[in-house]
C-alpha cells in the first residue's frame, strides 16, 4: 500500500510539480489547497491537479480546504493515515506583505499553528516544511550556507517563514519522536517539460522570470528592471534560479530523510550558481527566440545585490543535486507560457 502524504498547497506551482514527482516515486498524495494560488478547474479542483491526472492517467484525491478551518482539518486527518505532511500552503507576495503584514501572520502563522497541534493530535510526526532563502535577509557572505545567521529578513512575508522554522526546532527540542526537515529554497522557475503545469501569477509576477516570459508571450509591453547600480556583473541584482521539477526532487529526498529518524534538518535547495537580471532576460530572448523589452527602474526596498546557495549539505546529506541548467530551465518555462499565453485560464490548450 502506497504512503499517503498530505500536501497542503498542492494546487500552487511548487505543490503541483511536487505531487507529480510523489506520484512518480510511488507515494499516494492528498491534495489541499484553498485556491488562493491556484485557480479553478473542472470539478472544482485546482486546474493544475486536473492537468496532471490526465498528464499521469491517474486519480488525486483533493479536498478544497483552508487550514484556518480547524474542525475541517481536524475530519480530513480522522479520514486519513497519512506518514508525513509537505507544507507548501500559504500567502507568499513579499509586497503584499509589507503592505498587509497583521494579514499575513495571521494566515500564514495561524494556519501552521492549526496544522501542527492536529498532527500532534493525530499522532504524524513527519514534516517537510517550504521555506525560504528570504530567512537569511541581506546576506553577510556567499555563498550562503546552512549555518549563516538567520532572522534578518527584510519583509513580513520572509518574517513568518523563519517564525515557523523556529516553531518547528522548538517542537522537534520537546517532542524527540518528531522528524522534520526545512528546505530553504532560492529562486524556483521553469515548468514540467509537458509545458501543461508552470508557474501562473495572479495580477502583475512579483517575480521576475514569470514577468520576462510574460512580456515575451505579448502579455506584457516591457519589464521593469529594478536598479543597475549593484556591485555585480552588470549592476542588476544576481539570484540562484533552480528548476521547479529539481525542487520538487528535493521533498522526494526530503521525505527519505525522515526515515532515518533524523529529528529536525535544515537544507539549501539551490544550483549555487547566480544570474543577474539581465544574464536572465538574454537567457530566456534565446529560449523564446523574443526580443524582450525593458527599462531600468529604482531599486525596490528590501532587495539585496546578491543572493546564491551553497547546496553541498543536500547533496552530501539528502543525496540530492540540481541538474537540469539555465537553458533548460528557460526552454521549459517558455514552453509552458508559449502553449499557455493566458496561464491556466487558457483551458484549451489542454486537449479533453
């Protein structure tokens, strides 16, 4: 009998490329999602799992649910054996954070509060939580490894990830039969090479690979680059970009890891390699074969000059690597926005 894994989240970009690889490596997913991220599809599921049933020939089960609803969650784990949780759901705008931070400790803290105590409940000590590079704030050096200091993070968004890190160390302390493993992650892009599950940003992206291939696609007239005054290559900001479906690998590893009663871990997921802004924009022109327009912009509060992984404990620890390089990565997420112009909305593009 496969192992059930809840996924919560699992109807946005990285809870989607995650349930496939879980799928693949012969786990048996729940989905929750509340549709903050993901959009409708047919049945009421998030068009993402719909895609990949049909991707994979297979059934998910999901439940439309929002983990502030206690008593929902609480019936969902009274339904279920599950073996361990990946924790992807929640608000993730940094903008939007600094704008309404109470909203996002609120969401963001509440609903891993619920979640924790009902799986202290229920008797699951198994967690892969979704975290973030944004929890070492502006780094002191790089490449930046697992044991720089943490907590300086410039924005409320970035701020509940490492409050939540923090909850998770101090339960693992108290509760010695829990196994947890953090996954830091840099900068995610791409799509599954399908090119029918990608990343699709409600509104404007916050991010700046899904504006690129927007503007690319003619969804969008010109990208905005935020400062060229940066002590880098060119003077824009450089970033470690990884490739969702390498992402997705990690929790798979994650997940092995736990296994080994291994208590509470902590993991960069990146290439260790950084791109500026403009290394990106002529990276994704060729994938694209689109000139892409842009202008150069003040830099944004709270944005550093470089930020770039040092992945060697995943690999020495969790076996795991980035493989998949910067071209593929933009050939894949070209894929994804050339056969979708209008993201998941655009339904046709997927064949009934």
């Amino acid at each position: 009998m496969a192992e059930k894994v809840l996924v919560t989240g699992g109807g946005g970009y990285i809870g989607s490329h995650c349930v496939v690889e879980l799928i693949e490596a012969g786990y048996q997913p729940v989905v929750v999602d509340n549709f903050s991220n993901a959009v409708r599809g047919e049945g009421n599921v998030p068009e993402s799992i719909r895609r990949i049933e049909k991707l994979l020939k297979t059934s998910i089960e999901f439940h439309e649910l929002d983990l502030l609803d206690r008593p929902g969650l609480e019936k969902l784990f009274k339904k279920h054996s599950f073996s361990a949780v990946i924790h992807f759901a929640g608000l993730k705008a940094v903008g939007e954070s600094v704008e309404k931070p109470l909203l996002y400790y609120k969401v963001n803290l509440t609903a891993f509060m619920n979640l924790l105590e009902v799986m202290q409940a229920h008797r699951v000590r198994n967690l892969v939580f979704s975290s973030s590079a944004t929890v070492y704030g502006d780094p002191q050096r790089l490449p930046i490894d697992e044991q720089h200091p943490v907590g300086g993070c410039t924005n409320p968004y970035g701020k509940t990830k490492y409050f939540i890190e923090e909850m998770v160390k101090d339960h693992c302390k108290a509760e010695k039969d829990w196994n947890a493993v953090l996954l830091r992650y840099f900068n995610p892009i791409g799509a599954h090479c399908s090119g029918q599950i990608g990343e699709d940003p409600q509104g404007i992206p916050n991010n700046l690979l899904p504006y690129v291939a927007q503007v690319a696609v003619g969804r969008r007239e010109c990208l905005s680059v935020y400062g060229n005054d940066y002590d880098t290559i060119d003077g824009t900001g450089v970033r470690d970009y990884i490739h969702v479906v390498d992402l997705a690998k990690g929790h798979i590893a994650a997940l092995k890891k736990l296994k080994e009663d291994c208590g509470c871990k902590v993991y960069n997921l990146g290439t260790g390699k950084g791109y500026s802004v403009l290394e990106m924009v002529k990276a994704m022109e060729k994938a694209s074969g689109k000139e892409i327009p842009y202008k150069i912009a003040p830099r944004r509060g709270g944005d550093v000059a470089s930020c770039y992984a040092d992945p060697r404990l995943a690999e020495k620890e969790l076996g795991w690597k980035a493989q998949f390089d910067l071209e593929r990565m933009c050939e894949d997420l070209w894929r994804w926005q050339s056969m979708n112009p209008t993201g998941f909305s655009n339904a046709s593009s997927f064949a009934q």
